[in-house]
C-alpha cells in the first residue's frame, strides 16, 4: 500500500478540515507541521495530539521527514513558493484556494506542476455539495435545451478578519472563486470575455472593494451574471449562491439551500381540434444520498486520483481555467474595459 507522508503548509483555522480527515486514513501520516509561527503550528499538533516535527520553514521540513506530500494550505500570496518548492523537492501538493495571488502566478505553477510530472490539485470543496451535483443533473434535461442566461447572486455579511480585511479585491479574489467555479461546472464551459465593476460601500469594513458585478461571455454562448457583496447584512443568501439559469425550453432554479427544481413549458392539446396550449411542467432535481461531500469529498477525489494515476476533477489545469475568469474580473475592474480572459 503507498503511503502517503504529509507535510502540512499552514497551520490556520483551515487547517483544521484538512487534518481532520487525514486522520480517517490508514494510508496517510503527518510527518511535518509548517508555518513561520511556530506557536500556531504548535497548538495544531496539540490540539490533534500529532506526533509530528515542527517547521518554520518547508523545505526543511521535506528535507528532513521524507515528506512526499504537500498540503498547502497558506494565505494566496504564499501558495506559489509553496507549490513551487514541494514541486522542486519532487512532492505532490494539494493546495487551497484560490490557486494563486496573480494569474502570472497561476501560469508558473500549472506550468511547473507539468514539468515535474507531480500532481497539484487546488480545493473546491462547493463542487461536492449534493445539491450542486443534483442541479448539473438537471440542467442536463434535452426538454430545458441549451443555456442561454445564467445568474448568481451572492449577499452576505462575514466578519472575518484577518489577511481577507486586508485584500485589494476580497469577494473576487477569496469567494467569488467559489462561484465562478460552480458556473463552470453546472454549464461545462469557460469564460471567454468579462467586464466587471468593483466597489465599496461607505460601511464596509473591508479595506478593498467587497462588492463586484460580473458579465461573462461563455464558451458556450450563454451570459454568466455574477452579484455579489460581502457586507451586505440581512436577507442573506447561500454561501452557494442563488442560481437560476434560463434556457430554450425552461428556467432551473437553486436557492442554494434547498432541491433544485425546473419549469418547462410544454405544448398540450386545446379543448378542441387545431387548438393547443401551453402549460408548465415542473420537475425536481434528485439528490444523490449518502455521498462524501465538502472538503473531505475533495480530499478524498484528490487522494484517488492519486493512487490511480490520473487527474483530480480539481486539477490545477482545471482549477486554471476559474482563476483567470477571478483575475479578469479584476482587471476589468481597474481598466474599466471588458477585457478577454487569458487562458
């Protein structure tokens, strides 16, 4: 059986999903906790009660454990000497999201993950909510046709913070990640162009623009509409988003919460010959039960894709593809212009 020796990149409140379903496997060991504050690394392992070293440093920590695994699970603005160093010292990596602070970041990475021939896969945890799988299945439908407006608003009110009240561009950068992803999924396109306005309000506690709109041109020829504010209080939508996608034969609705539905009109006959109606079909999504879901649906997806030698759904490839349509969103918003995505 392979053995997985894993040294864990960050030590912050994130930490906690990831080594808590490490710790499910008989095929995994934390060999190294990392993070320049020895203090938080410290309080990690006595929290999991780990019998691991302790690093300020990661290649030390590799060097000297054997480690050949690698959570990153940094800030943004470390991902990449983090990816790029465990790549170098010949380690897969699973990092957090979003792949990287710059899509120049971003390229080097996917480029050096490629040349290493090592696995670097990035976190979507929301990709395994089962009421996102359920919607997808949906949205499959041939009645509901082909997508042609695809809408999410998100509106919430977290206060974090830390390193995110402190970011140029909060929501695109950090969460809104989130949703471009899901939009990705549910439709199976990516993002060609976007414009993008970013902004403000008077009573945000956010230093950076913690409110963006969104229009994507797709791939597949539909509009994708983002909304979204991180300091809006009340009337608080799913951390998922609230979708609904209208398409040639219907609309598909998720609140985010609960089971998608779809409406399509169908053609019935009239009360007498030559004349017809039309009348609305609801249907409902079925969602799978008893599935893995959330980070350690992830996880799990990273780890298998692992052992049988193929690429994660979460691919740093993959991944790619929803942090360029993150960064051209912002530099949409700083241009002012629409702006083709770099792919």
């Amino acid at each position: 059986m392979k053995r997985f020796r894993i040294a864990s990149a960050g030590c912050g409140a994130m930490s906690r999903a990831w080594l808590q379903y490490t710790l499910t496997r008989e095929d995994t060991e934390i060999v190294a906790l990392v993070d320049p504050v020895t203090a938080s690394a410290n309080a990690r392992k006595e929290e999991f009660h780990l019998d691991c070293a302790v690093f300020s440093g990661l290649q030390d920590a590799i060097k000297e454990t054997g480690a050949n695994l690698v959570f990153d699970i940094t800030p943004p603005e470390f991902h990449k000497p983090t990816v790029l160093t465990a790549l170098r010292m010949g380690c897969d990596v699973f990092g957090e999201k979003p792949m990287s602070d710059t899509l120049e970041h971003a390229r080097e990475m996917k480029e050096a993950a490629r040349k290493s021939g090592r696995l670097y896969a990035v976190m979507q945890n929301r990709r395994y909510h089962p009421q996102i799988i359920a919607f997808r299945d949906l949205l499959q439908d041939p009645e509901l046709g082909a997508q042609g407006y695809v809408c999410a608003d998100f509106f919430l009110a977290p206060h974090f913070g830390g390193f995110r009240d402190a970011m140029d561009s909060p929501l695109i950068l950090d969460m809104a990640i989130h949703t471009f992803d899901a939009a990705r999924y549910l439709t199976g396109a990516n993002a060609k162009t976007v414009y993008c306005q970013e902004f403000n309000p008077s009573w945000s506690w956010y230093r950076g623009d913690a409110c963006a709109v969104c229009i994507f041109e797709m791939t597949n020829g539909s509009i994708f509409v983002y909304r979204g504010s991180w300091c809006s209080d009340g009337m608080p939508t799913s951390w998922e988003s609230e979708w609904r996608i209208s398409c040639a034969g219907g609309t598909a609705l998720w609140n985010g919460r609960d089971v998608p539905v779809s409406e399509i009109l169908k053609t019935m006959e009239g009360d007498a010959p030559g004349q017809e109606k039309r009348a609305p079909l609801r249907k409902t999504a079925v969602v799978p039960q008893g599935i893995p879901t959330g980070h350690p649906a992830c996880l799990e997806e990273m780890f298998s894709s692992l052992l049988a030698g193929r690429e994660p759904q979460t691919s740093c490839y993959d991944n790619y593809n929803s942090i360029a349509m993150v960064f051209g969103a912002i530099e949409s918003a700083r241009t002012g212009q629409k702006v083709g995505i770099r792919l």
